[in-house]
C-alpha cells in the first residue's frame, strides 16, 4: 500500500484514537500534576436543625476564588502527588527500610501503604488467573471440539454463559453464595464443623475466591479463541502423526498447541491487561477489607464526599505504567519479529 | 330549576377546588426546576412534590449515587441542576466547589410557612432549607430482652452483657448486628463510638487530624468487642445486609438508621417473631460519657448558584410546596420521616431520632475536611478489625493517608 493510500485508510482510525484515547491521556497527565488550591479557611456560627449553632470552619469563598480564576487548573505540584502515601510513598518506603530489622518487618510496612497491597493482590491475581484461565479455556475447547457435532452448539452456549452474565452480577452471585448463609458457605461450615468458619472473614479465602471467579469469568474467552483455532487444525499433520503412533497427548502436546501457540499469546495479552484492571469482583464481593487493586483506588478516590480527582489521575497514569511494564517483553518480542522481517 | 341551579353551582365549586389541588395548591413556576438526590421514601415523596408545580417543567434525577453526579451538574453555567437534596455531610462538597447560592432574599420574600429551625445557617447565610432529621439509635427484639429479662441496653457496655446472655443461653450465636462493611459504613460507626467516648476528629479550628487519641483506641476497642458478637461476615455487611439479618431474626441488638424504622417491618418475608418483637429506643453511650455514641443528621434541599434568579425562585418555590405542612396529612408520607416541618406528630418509629436529639448527640461534623476523613477511616480500619495490626498502628495510619489527601486537596500545607 502507498504510504499516501495508508493514510487515508488510517485516518478516521486515527482520529478516533486521538479523541478517545491519546486526549484522555493526556487529560489525566495534566490533572494528576495539578492540585486544588490551598483553601482559605474561616471561622462561622452554624446553625442546624434539633442542635442551635455552633462555631465550626469553612471555607472562604470570597478568598479562595480570586485563586482559582488567575490559575483555574490549580496549583502546579509536579510529582507530590505520585510521590505521597497514597501512591509511591517513597518517603514511607524510605523509612521502612531504615527502621525494619527484618525482612518481615520490612514487608509488613510495606504492605500497609494503599498502593503496594494493591499491587500485592493485583500481581498474583493476574499471574495467577491468566495461565490458569489459559488451560481451563483449552482443555474445555479441546472436550468440547471432540464432541459429537449435535451436542458441540449447546456445549458452547453453556460454555460462554459466565461470560456473557454481567461481571458485577456474576460476581454477586458467587458472593451470596459463599456467605456464611449461603449454599456453599453452608456447606464449608458443615464441613470445617466450626459455626464461625466465614469464607468472607479470612483474606486468604476471600483471595481464593476472587481468583477462582476471575478464572471461571474468563476462561470462556479463552475458550472461544482456542476453539476457533481448533477449526484450522491441520487434518494431515495430527493423522501422520496418529500414524506414527502417538498419543491423544503427544497429538495435544506436539501438534495441537504449538498450531495454537500465536493465539495463547493473544490471549494472554488481552487478559494480563484485563486482569491488571480487576475491578468488578472486588465491589460485588465487597472484598475491600481484603483486597484492593489500582482500579479500585481510583472509584474509592472518586467515590467519597470529597472527590480526590489528583489522586485518581495520578493511580490511573500508575496503572497505564503498570501495564506498559507488563506488556513490555511481549511487545520487544514483536518489534524484533517485525525488525527481523524487514 | 332554584334547586338544579344550586346543585350545577355545587358541581362547579367542586370542580374548581378539584382544579386547585391538581394544582399543586397553587404552586405556579415560571422557570425550569431540576432536583438531584438521593432515593429512600421520605425524599420521593418531596421529589413528587415539587413535580406537582405548574406552568414549567420540573425533573428530577433521585439515584443512590447523587453525591457523584451533583457537584459535577451544578458546575457549570447554567447548572444542569437547579437544586441538589442533601444531608449535612454532603452540603459540604457542594459548599467547598462554591455551587449553591444563599437563600437569605428568597427566604425573606417566600420563606413564610418555613419554620426557623428548618434554616440552615452557615455565618449568616441560609445555604439550604432541611426538611427530615435522622440519626442511628438502637433497635431490638423486645421479646428476646424480656426472655433473658433485661432492659433494652442503654449503654453499649449492657449491649455486650445482653448479647452474652442471649448467647449462653443459646437463642442466638450472634444476636449484635452492625452495619460494618469496610468503606463508609465502617468509618461511620467510628465516629459515633469516638463522639460517644469524648473524641474530636480535628484539632479545634485546623484541619490538622487528631483520631489518634486515648478516645479513638477506646472505640476501636469498643468496636472489636461488639464485632466478637456478630456474624462473622461482618465486615461485608452494609446497613442493607445488617437490616436484612434482622428481618431474618438472627439478630436482637442492632444500632441502625432511623429513617429505617419505618419499613423494618413491613417488608416481605419478615417472620412474625420479628413484626411482634420489633421495638426502638434512643441511641446509646458507652464508657461512662452521657454523650450519644451516635451522629445527629438533617436532609434538607438547595439551591444552585449557576442559574438565572428567575430559576432560582421557581425551585424556591417547587421545595417549598413538597415539603409544605399538608403533606403530613397522608399517615403514609407522616411515617416516611422524622420531619422537620410544622404540624408533625412524631409517630412510633421516630422514637429513636427524638431521644438522640433531647440525649445532645453531636451532629455529624459539617467541616470541609470531614468527607477525606472518613474516607480514610473507612480505608484503614479494616486492619484492626480483622486483628491484622494494633488499635494505635490503625488509627496512626488514618492520619496518614488523611493527610496525603488533605495536603492533595490544599487543607494541609
């Protein structure tokens, strides 16, 4: 294609793209290193309804909007914000490692700064629901491309439901279920034979449930893809080698993932970005005691009485870092493919 | 044909006064009105009755989640909302962005009928007309107390003593219910027990924090205690789920909502043992203080400062005529609420309210940095609740994570 053809082509793609997504980008950069002005505050008498008056502080009004029409983006804080407890905390993490005597100790401040339990639950959710999530999907398109072709539709269909049920209710539905009133919280109690075992009161086992939702809600994807790959498998390759006497797993192993090897690498893609952003599970388990990820400190921030929109801003410029981080080497893998070729 | 006349006269008369009351009694506007906030009984009811003014269009948008729609649609010029329905912890956001516009005028020219009491002063300035009052007070099974032949607590300490009783004597495992679901459920269940032993979330005229006190130790201790006698899901449980254990008659001793009294009965699948033994008594206090372990609440409306004056006295008047003295006639729209208007009879489930305000619980703090407090609260204290770290560790966290955002927000340098 010529280069003035590829530009038309691309135009209307491109344009989409700056509007949608290098403007919020660029929107969200410029909120996370401005900050609301500092406040001026005032002394008044408030009176209120079964309590009379009392002296309580506000805000000057008169005061404060003289600042905000000379500099309506706010003060200019540079990195402060990126920098604070709520999100790097360098100085907090700077002190841990003078003051711990011990790893332990070491860990255990560490975690107890918002971002870094965050990232603790984000990074072994998403390390370990993606492989996971990779072999479940696989093993089910490899059951059920092996069915007869009148039970292969309805197989699929029930097969997709988790993912085509909403992620939020999905996730309530597990949710009322492991309560401790719940059919399978029931059941755990019966089987721990304590009344107090609760499946929503442990962190590990609030962890292993949201693990376990996130691989049941996403193995239908891998699923579709493995499955659809499964249709374009070589008839000629898996008979020569049922000829030379292999195994139902020497013909999975040998012939049948390494036809869809390109396609688990787009799986895994798409679903490290995915689960990077876990989010929906941690609301509808109301697991924020437990567990918490970047995506749910942005809702958390914007979520109070007060909205903390630099501190958002800032988590999400994080977050876009954290998966640039964690797509890296497969992207260095494709340029240089793409530099080999050319 | 005299006789036919009179009737025809009487028919007219009828009519007329039919006309009136579809009417709005009277409520004619001559600008649009448009209301955010929040969805429970009580405010529909006041929504619905701003929608019966004439002679312009009146919308409203009444959602659970006003609080993160409303600054945002009163931002700009002319504000999407002409009126957001508030409480007493979220006038404070709309207060600190500058988006709602003093009343004193439209209260001099139309505020007759308002009682003084309903006027929300701040320095001077009448910033919202509040309309139902509310705070968290204790509910119990009534049954329940006189089978193990207690009074209904009044201190949280006999709360702990009945719930051992109820224990031992096996009528329940975890008869105390508690709407503490880590988030803002949680934090709020802090500050009641923290007022209620004698705390100040801040040093007094700064916005510098001081939760980590003797009374903030005291009432997370307090809070632990309570919990040893809960459904160990406890910490996902918000004030829905706590009521919802109570309908289910697992629980006896719960401190809940008193816009909640209402309907804690009236609900489908609430067992018969529950309707006879529901009762509500005043909040309590705890370690000895006289002072409420509880907050003091009003909802009231405003009015946005980005619209012309025309709008602004057009939503003037469409608030005042919701939350005129004749709704009170309908018994129904009478329970909805502990309303602030004149002529109300204070009905059974408005018990608890009363007693909190006659006992001098605290209102909720009305202070611009009250919103990133809680929030820290309610991120932090989970730790200690799941007896991940110390009482003095948690509440030294809070300061720290307030901070970093009251430095963000420009309240700490």
């Amino acid at each position: 294609m010529r280069h003035k053809t590829f530009l038309w082509f691309f135009l209307p793609t491109g344009l989409a793209m700056l509007l949608f997504i290098a403007l919020p980008i660029v929107s969200v950069l410029v909120q996370s290193v401005f900050a609301p002005h500092e406040a001026v505050l005032k002394e008044v008498e408030n009176c209120t309804p079964l309590v009379g008056c009392v002296t309580e502080t506000t805000i000057d009004q008169e005061a404060t909007r003289e600042l905000r029409e000379n500099q309506p983006l706010g003060r200019f804080v540079g990195l402060d914000i990126y920098l604070d407890r709520g999100h790097l905390a360098v100085a907090e993490v700077g002190q841990a490692w003078v003051d711990a005597a011990t790893w332990d100790e070491f860990w255990h401040r560490l975690f107890n700064l918002p971002l870094y339990r965050a990232l603790s639950f984000t990074l072994t959710f998403t390390f370990l629901v993606t492989p996971l999530l990779i072999l479940l999907g696989l093993m089910i398109a490899l059951a059920v491309n092996s069915l007869h072709r009148h039970l292969k539709g309805l197989m699929i269909f029930f097969s997709l439901l988790p993912m085509i049920v909403t992620p939020l209710i999905g996730s309530l539905i597990l949710f009322w279920m492991i309560d401790s009133r719940g059919i399978i919280g029931s059941a755990l109690v019966s089987i721990a034979g304590d009344p107090n075992f609760s499946l929503k009161a442990s962190t590990g086992l609030m962890w292993v449930s949201l693990i376990v939702y996130g691989v049941w809600h996403s193995a239908p994807f891998a699923f579709v893809v493995f499955y659809a790959g499964l249709q374009t498998l070589p008839k000629d390759q898996l008979e020569s080698a049922q000829i030379d006497g292999a195994t139902r797993w020497q013909q999975v192993r040998y012939v049948v993932i390494p036809h869809l090897m390109p396609l688990v690498t787009f799986v895994a893609l798409i679903q490290l970005m995915d689960n990077f952003r876990i989010f929906e599970p941690i609301v509808g388990f109301n697991a924020s005691a437990h567990a918490t990820s970047l995506s749910w400190i942005i809702f958390n921030d914007l979520g109070g009485e007060t909205r903390q929109l630099s501190a958002a801003s800032a988590t999400s410029v994080l977050t876009i870092f954290g998966v640039a981080i964690l797509l890296s080497p497969v992207l260095v893998r494709t340029w240089r493919d793409f530099r080999g070729k050319t | 044909m005299f006789v036919k006349n009179l009737a025809v006269a009487g028919a007219f008369a009828g009519l007329m006064g039919t006309a009136a009351f579809a009417a709005g009694h009277g409520c004619e506007i001559g600008a649009r009105v448009s209301i955010v906030g929040n969805e429970f009984p009580a405010i529909q009811t006041v929504g619905a009755g701003a929608q019966e003014c004439t002679g312009a269009e009146v919308t409203t948008n009444l959602t659970a989640d006003h609080q993160k729609i409303n600054v945002a649609g009163m931002q700009g010029n002319p504000a999407e909302y002409t009126s957001a329905i508030i409480a007493n912890s979220s006038i404070v956001a709309l207060m600190n962005e500058d988006v709602i516009r003093p009343l004193n005028d439209l209260v001099e020219t139309h505020g007759d009928g308002l009682q003084p009491g309903q006027l929300i002063r701040i320095g001077g300035d009448v910033m919202a007309v509040a309309f139902m009052a509310n705070a968290q007070h204790l509910m119990y099974r009534k049954d329940i107390l006189e089978q193990i032949g207690v009074e209904p607590p009044s201190t949280y300490e006999e709360m702990i003593e009945a719930a051992q009783m109820i224990r031992d004597q096996g009528i329940m495992e975890n008869p105390i219910g508690g709407a503490y679901a880590a988030g803002w459920n949680l934090a709020q269940e802090f500050n009641n027990m923290f007022l209620g032993f004698g705390g100040q979330h801040f040093k007094p005229g700064t916005a510098e924090p001081s939760v980590n006190s003797e009374a903030g130790v005291n009432a997370l201790n307090m809070m632990k205690a309570l919990s040893e006698y809960m459904n160990p899901d406890f910490l996902t449980h918000d004030s829905n789920a706590t009521n919802a254990e109570y309908r289910a008659g697992n629980i006896a001793l719960l401190n809940m909502w008193g816009s909640r009294a209402a309907t804690q009965t009236t609900t489908e699948g609430v067992t018969d043992a529950v309707k006879n033994g529901h009762a509500v008594a005043g909040p309590m206090t705890v370690g000895g203080g006289s002072t409420p372990a509880s907050t003091l609440w009003w909802d009231g409306w405003t009015v946005a400062k980005n619209i012309s004056d025309a709008e602004a006295e057009a939503t003037f008047l469409a608030m005042k005529n919701a939350i005129r003295p004749a709704i009170l006639e309908d018994a129904e729209v009478a329970k909805q609420a502990v309303w602030l208007i004149e002529g109300y009879e204070p009905t059974d489930a408005a018990v608890g309210v009363f007693e909190a305000a006659k006992a001098g619980t605290t209102p909720y703090p009305m202070l611009p940095y009250m919103g990133l407090m809680h929030t820290a609260l309610g991120n932090e204290l989970a730790d200690f609740m799941q007896g991940k770290e110390s009482a003095e560790q948690a509440l030294a966290d809070v300061e720290a994570a307030y901070t970093a955002a009251a430095k963000e927000k420009g309240f700490l340098q």
